[in-house]
C-alpha cells in the first residue's frame, strides 16, 4: 500500500511534487487538476487547472477577461511539471487562482507511474521552462 502524499489525500491521485510546497493532483489522466500548497499551515488549493482547446484560444480567452477587466497574474509560458501551456488568471472578488492550461501530459499507467518530486530549490526550472519568474503574488 501506497503511503499518503499530503494527509488526507491518496497517494494514487499524486502526480508531482514540489518538496513540500506544492503538490499536483489529478482526477482523470491529466497530469493535473489542482495544485494544494502544502508546508506547516494548513493545506489549502494554490490553483484549481481548466483545459483550453489550444493555444489560439488564449488569444480570444484573455481578450475576452481584459475586455470584463480581468488581469492576467502569470503566463503564458510552460511548465516542466506537466509540460503543459498555461495562463493564471485570479478572480478579483473572490481569490482563486485559475489555470488555463493546454498540451498537458496525460498519466495513462498509474500502476507503474512514479510521481517526480522536485526540491523547493528547483523552482526556478520547474515554474516556466521559458522564464520569466513568477510575480511575488504567484509564490504566496
């Protein structure tokens, strides 16, 4: 038997991990759907990830959020965790932080997948394989 990733959470639903910053899981064969923060405090969701149907679609999806007032936080760029496109996008009224995420790679042998673990000290490798660095709003 597997042990727990984070406590509470199945192992099995583990894609990747950032020391014990930040932890990547899945519900379906995406690489993942959430990311939770981990560490000393209580756990919570750093990003919640929603699939666009490609790269033109930014275009027209960030527009659109500019157009209603709406900032991009972080993106595009492309992460090693994933190796998927993405844009992070944070509603104004409420917090969260969303994904828009293309191009993820997809875990289809969970029986023989092993979850990488990164240390926190490869952030910088793992955040955006394109730079820039993320904005302090993005780390907290």
């Amino acid at each position: 038997m597997k042990e727990k990733a984070l406590a509470g959470v199945p192992a099995r639903l583990l894609s990747e991990q950032i020391g014990e910053g930040l932890f990547f899981f899945r519900v379906g064969s995406e690489h993942h759907n959430v990311g939770v923060r981990g560490g000393s405090e209580r756990p919570d969701a750093h990003h919640l990830a929603f699939e666009v149907t490609g790269w033109d679609s930014y275009r027209m999806i960030c527009d659109h959020l500019t157009d209603l007032g709406h900032k991009v936080e972080y993106g595009p760029g492309r992460h090693r965790p994933g190796h998927n496109f993405f844009v992070y996008v944070r509603d104004p009224s409420s917090g969260p932080r969303l994904e828009l995420y293309s191009d993820m790679a997809h875990l289809h042998d969970e029986a023989s997948y092993t979850p990488p673990r990164w240390e926190m000290s490869d952030r910088g490798n793992t955040v955006n394989r394109w730079g820039p660095a993320p904005p302090e709003s993005f780390l907290a």
